[in-house]
C-alpha cells in the first residue's frame, strides 16, 4: 500500500504510526517524575519526617546520622554535630569543640556539600523500573542545564513511596545515600526549636554575615 502513496502520504503514514509509542513514551515518563514527587514531598512537604541515612560520597565524605523534616525546618543528629533550623536559623553544634555556629539555613555556609545536591525537578528527564516490591526512580539531567547532579537513581518502596536508597552523581562522582526507619510523624514547630541552655557554656559563633 505504501508503494502506491505519495511521499506526502508515506511520511504521514509513518508520523500516525510513531504517535501512540510518542504517546505511550511520554506517558510512562510523566507517570515516573509524578511517582518520584510524590515520594519527594513525603519528605519535604509533610507535617513531619524522620528517617536515619548514611551517606558515602566515594569515599571522600561519610557520615550517618537520623534526621527530621518539617517543611523547611530541619533537625539532625550524627557521631559528630547536632543541628536544629526553624527555617529562619540554623545552630550547628559541634560536640567535641564545644561550639554552636550561627548560619542563616538558606545560605550554602551551612554545609559545605548542600551547594552540590541542588537540583530541580524540571531540570531532568525520568525512567521508573519495576523491581518487586520496590520502583527504581532514574534522573538524567536534560541537555543544557548547568546544575552539579547529572543523574540521580531513587529506589523507593512501591506500596507506601517511603525511600530506601539514592544513588547521586555529582559532576564525576556518585554519592551513595542509604535510608533506613523512614516514617511519617506530625511533628510540632517547636520540635525544631534550639535548646539554648543546654548549650550555654559552649562558645557561639555567627556566621550568618
């Protein structure tokens, strides 16, 4: 039939035929990246999270710790520095110093390795992948954008989207992130309130300028 159409009609023809597998392609992609947000804002957009994690940046930076999350409050704990942040300051309390640093949350000061994971949604492509009772979430960095994370691979559990694992490639390197007791607790504001006077005899340090 093909033989007796004109070109025209064949390129038409051959358009109609890839438009369901267009269709179906950006379907599936659209179907990742609302999977991946979903499970995203259980950690960033909830009345509370709380999760332990360890993270291994090749070798170069390890450390583990259990963390919570209210919007844009935070808390933390590790072998080495407890953190609290209401969204409007940060106090980073480094133990064996006997130090609390001032930050403003919103400033890259606060952690050496937060300017490095900064990325956006839209600035990637998604690909989910069934694997038994778990998705795997992968993230490629669209063409032309200039971000530090080029790929990113989420593994999260497939009945409840808690994580369970995100592998990160930041520029050449890949950062391991394990994520184990994931829950999702209301937690009340003041929960991410800085004990002050059990920190009064530590030295304080405003870094906030």
């Amino acid at each position: 039939m093909l033989f007796f159409m004109t070109m025209k009609q064949k390129i038409m023809t051959l358009l109609l035929l890839c438009l369901p597998m267009a269709m179906t392609a950006a379907k599936t992609e659209d179907d990742a990246r609302a999977v991946f947000e979903k499970a995203y804002d259980q950690i960033f957009k909830s009345d509370g999270c709380t999760f332990k994690y360890n993270v291994n940046l090749v070798g170069l930076y390890k450390t583990s710790g259990t963390i919570w999350y209210k919007g844009e409050k935070n808390k933390f704990h590790d072998a080495k520095v407890d953190s609290w942040s209401d969204g409007e300051t940060m106090y980073m309390v480094y133990r064996k110093k006997k130090t609390v640093e001032i930050y403003n949350p919103k400033s890259d000061k606060a952690d050496k390795y937060k300017s490095k994971f900064k990325f956006t949604l839209d600035d990637f492509t998604y690909k989910m992948e069934d694997q038994g009772d778990n998705l795997l979430i992968t993230l490629k960095q669209k063409k032309g954008v200039k971000g530090t994370v080029k790929e990113a691979k989420a593994l999260i559990v497939k009945e409840t989207l808690a994580p369970v694992s995100i592998r990160i490639k930041v520029l050449f390197f890949w950062a391991n992130i394990k994520i184990t007791d994931f829950s999702n607790d209301r937690l009340p504001d003041s929960f991410f309130d800085f004990p002050k006077s059990r920190y009064k005899d530590y030295k304080m340090v405003d870094k906030r300028k």
